[in-house]
C-alpha cells in the first residue's frame, strides 16, 4: 500500500510538472505571437 501511494503521488508531481511546462510554453509561444504582430505593426 505505500509503495503504492508513492507511485501515485510520484505520478501527479510528474503530471504537474508536465502541465506547468505546458502553461510556460503556450505563454512563451503567445508573447512571442504578440511581439510578433506588435513588430509588424510597428514596420507598417
């Protein structure tokens, strides 16, 4: 039964891991986006 529990709580760090290395990727990828348009805009 503990090994058990450590398995699983193992698994959500990982998985909340994963998912805030997501949430920083999509901000990145959206700034970037927004920089983008904002220099277009600019060279317009």
């Amino acid at each position: 039964m503990v090994s058990l529990i450590k398995v699983i709580k193992e698994l959500l760090i990982c998985t909340m891991k994963n998912i805030i290395a997501q949430m920083i990727l999509r901000k990145n990828l959206i700034l970037k986006l927004i920089r983008l348009e904002s220099g277009l805009i600019k060279v317009n």
